[in-house]
C-alpha cells in the first residue's frame, strides 16, 4: 500500500493497526514530516518504508514499483491547483497492480464545503478527474464534513 502526502502518520497508524503485516510506503516531500511520522508510529516505524518525494513534480513515481493500493487523505488539493488533478491520478494508476484500488478523500467546493474553487473541486469534478485518468470504476463511498471519499478502480 502507497500512501500519498503521508504528512505525521495519523492514517498509516491507522491502517496498520487495523492490517497487521501490510506493507505500506509513505510518501511524503517533507523530511520534518517523516520525522514526526516515525515518533508518531512508535513501533509501526519499523514496518513501513518512507520515500522523500513531491508529486507535483515530474518523475515522481519512478522506482517505487507497484501497489495493491494507493490512498491519500487531504493530500491532492497540495497540487496547488485543480487542472494538475488528472495528471496525478493518472501517475497513480501507473503504480497500480491489476484489480488495484485507489482510495482519494479530499476537501471539495460547495455549500457545506471549500471556497476556493482554483485550488478544490467539486466531488463531480472529483470524479471526472478519476475518470479522465483512466479509472473505469469510480464511486463516491462517502461525504462528510467538507470532505469526500472516492474509490477508483480498473475494470
């Protein structure tokens, strides 16, 4: 498992927890966030491997091989604006084994949500974005709180 913009750890704990024996990549472009994501996953540390990179840079996914599945959590937005959306899920599907999944929650634009309609999208735009990449399956899981979970997928 990747996960992107991995920042302290909060959900590589998580998933740990709940899936002993996973093997699970953080990638994040922050040394200071690795750092705090060592301290944060205490004995978990030793069971992860972190990759110092930024996905808003070209090149990014090279080496770090495939995945059964690639999750961020509040992460995408950081490409700074929404027209780079699709090219970073299109990396992402790159690094996806077959019947590998793709797990995206981020903020969206709306009435309950964000503003700033440059930097976040609506959960259509969200979905469009998955599927312009070249996800066949793509579903909203959940909306909450100004935040929405999208599950993608090749058919």
């Amino acid at each position: 498992m990747l996960e992107l913009g991995s920042g302290p750890g909060f959900l590589a704990r998580q998933v740990l927890e709940a899936m002993p024996g996973v093997h699970y990549t953080m990638l994040d472009f922050s040394p200071a966030m690795h750092e705090l994501a060592r301290e944060h996953l205490g004995s978990f540390a030793s069971m992860v491997r972190q990759v110092e990179a930024d996905f808003k840079t070209p090149g990014w996914p090279i080496g770090l091989g495939t995945f059964d599945a690639v999750i961020t959590m509040q992460a995408v937005h950081e490409v700074r604006h929404k027209r780079h959306v699709c090219g970073l899920h299109a990396c992402v599907r790159s690094l996806l084994k077959a019947n590998g999944r793709y797990l995206v929650c981020d903020h969206y634009v709306g009435p309950d949500g964000m503003k700033d309609e440059a930097l976040h999208m609506t959960v259509a735009e969200q979905r469009d974005a998955l599927q312009l990449a070249g996800f066949d399956s793509v579903r909203c899981v959940l909306r909450k709180d100004g935040l929405v979970l999208h599950s993608a997928a090749m058919d």
